[in-house]
C-alpha cells in the first residue's frame, strides 16, 4: 500500500502550481550566493529562454537593454541592501534579439536577524501598458504642440514667441552676444480683406508666412505669427548687419512670391512694412521693452509710406 503524501507536500505542489498557472512569473534569488533559486517556466514562453538558463543575478542584467541596464540593476541593488521593497520597468532581452518590457515587482525577505535572505518577486509583461503610455505621451505632445501653434499660417503663435524670446534673452544676456528682433506688417491688409473676401484673406496669409520664413534659414531663427496681420522673427547671436540683410531678403521674397493686392496704395502686389533691433541684453534690460522698441521702429516704417525698412540697435 502506497504512502499518502503529507500534507506540506500537497500545500506546496498546489502553490506550485497556482504560481505557475497564472501570467506574472514568480521568482526567488539567493542573496547570498547571487543565484537563482526558482524562476517559473512562463519566462520561456515570454522571452525564450528557459528557465534553467537563469542561473545567477548576471543572466537577469545580461539580459537587459543596454539602456536601461546600469540604472535597474544599481537601483535594485541598493534598495535590496536597504531592506526595501521596489519594482523597476526595464525591457528585456528575447531569444530572437526582441525586447519585451517588464514590470519586476520584489520583495526583500530577512532572517531572523534582520539580515537579508532572499528576493522573491514577480515578472509582469507590461509591453501594451507601455505601448498605450507611449500613444499617450505623443498625443499630450501633440496638444503641447498644438496649443503653441497658430493654426492658419503654421507658424508658431505668440504664446510660443513670448516663451521662446525669454529663453533666447537670457542666452543672449548671459553669453553677451547680439539678439535681433524683426516685425513684418501686411500693408493695406484690411483693404485685401474688403477687395478679396476673408477666405482670400486668409490664403494670403499663408502666403506670406511662406515667404518671410525663408530669410530664417539657422536652426535657431525663429518665425511667429505676432498677432492678426502681423510677423515677428527673432535671430539669435545676429547683429544689426545681419538682421537688416535677413530682413531685406525675407522682403525680396515676398516679392517674389507676387501676390496681387489691387488695394494697395503702394505696389500692384502685396508688401510689408518691417521694424528691425537688436540688442545685447544688460541686466537692466527687459525682453517687453525691446520688443516694444523694434515695434516702433515698425511704425515708423508704416509713416514712412508703408513697404519700407527701419533698423535699430541698442
């Protein structure tokens, strides 16, 4: 007559297999020796490698995107040492040469003594969490995007100028080097909208904000749509010289471009009237009263006739 098994036997292969029935991966490592102990048989089926494959605390890091491999594992380390329970999000490696994130959730296990023991914890698939995240992400991109362009022209809006102006004053004033504003207005544009229609109005436009981005040609020119009819471009590290070549050729183009504007009292086509400054940036200075500055400068070239230039320094 065969042995009933005993009941701590029956315990155990039923936790066995509950452990091993479900989709995280249970695990446990020596702390002593840096092996592991037990690893269940769903890593292979998650990453290829099977489970007698994981032999020592090295495996685990081998194994590893090498991104994200320095960080988990002195993370890790250091909260095992410290006693706490932690979880990180690295991607793993798969036997085909994929990666596959994973979600290690652990615990740390103390002797009687206190003393680390062991880490027991649970290896979770976290691939379409992290895909969904990063769909997120791009779409919170996207409205950040958004929300800092003008939707018409394409162009950046004047909530982006003001931030990105800010951020180029103090560049400008800790380096000590020159920061050039220009302002372009569309001259007779409410005579354009009355001959042509709004809709024209608004091709026009367009139009026009595709001319006077090509004068900025620099990774760091920056062309906004100021408000209504009116443009500003801001030329980082350019001096008055610069800025008035810049502002002459974003002029020629738009003549170019050749845009009837029958209304007009000063050309057949559509022009512009342009204010230029520049400027390096003193600790008294402020970014409001140079804009300020470089926009009466296009006023002046407004009393001037219209489709003229005035250029600044300070």
């Amino acid at each position: 007559m065969s042995e009933l098994p005993l009941k701590s036997e029956v315990d155990t292969a039923v936790y066995k297999t509950l452990l091993e029935s479900t989709k995280a991966i249970p695990w446990k490592i020596d702390w002593s020796t840096m092996r592991f102990a037990y690893i269940g048989p769903q890593i292979e089926r998650l990453l290829g490698w099977a489970p007698e494959s994981w032999m020592t605390v090295q495996d685990w890091a081998d194994r590893m995107h090498p991104e994200d491999r320095q960080w988990v594992v002195d993370f890790c380390v250091a909260q095992s040492k410290a006693g706490v329970d932690h979880e990180a999000d690295y991607r793993a490696l798969t036997k085909d040469g994929s990666y596959v994130w994973l979600r290690d959730v652990v615990h740390v296990v103390r002797d009687a003594s206190g003393q680390v023991e062991a880490l027991v914890g649970f290896m979770f698939d976290i691939s379409e969490r992290k895909k969904t995240e990063e769909k997120l992400m791009s779409l919170q991109r996207e409205l950040q995007d958004l929300s800092f362009k003008d939707s018409l022209t394409g162009l950046a809006n004047r909530r982006r100028f003001d931030a990105l102006v800010e951020a180029e004053w103090e560049a400008a004033r800790k380096n000590k080097r020159p920061l050039s504003l220009i302002m372009f207005d569309i001259d007779f544009f409410k005579q354009y909208n009355d001959h042509y229609g709004h809709i024209q109005g608004d091709e026009c436009l367009k139009r026009v904000a595709q001319s006077l981005c090509s004068g900025a040609t620099r990774p760091r020119d920056f062309m906004a749509r100021y408000g209504g009819e009116e443009f500003a471009l801001v030329l980082p590290e350019t001096d008055h010289l610069g800025a008035k070549y810049v502002a002459t050729r974003c002029r020629d183009a738009l003549t170019q471009e050749n845009i009837p504007h029958e209304t007009s009292l000063v050309a057949p086509t559509v022009t512009v009237s342009i204010g230029v400054g520049t400027i390096v940036p003193a600790a008294r200075d402020a970014p409001v009263q140079f804009i300020e500055e470089v926009d009466k400068r296009l006023y002046q070239a407004k009393q001037m006739g219209r489709n003229s230039l005035v250029v600044g320094r300070q």
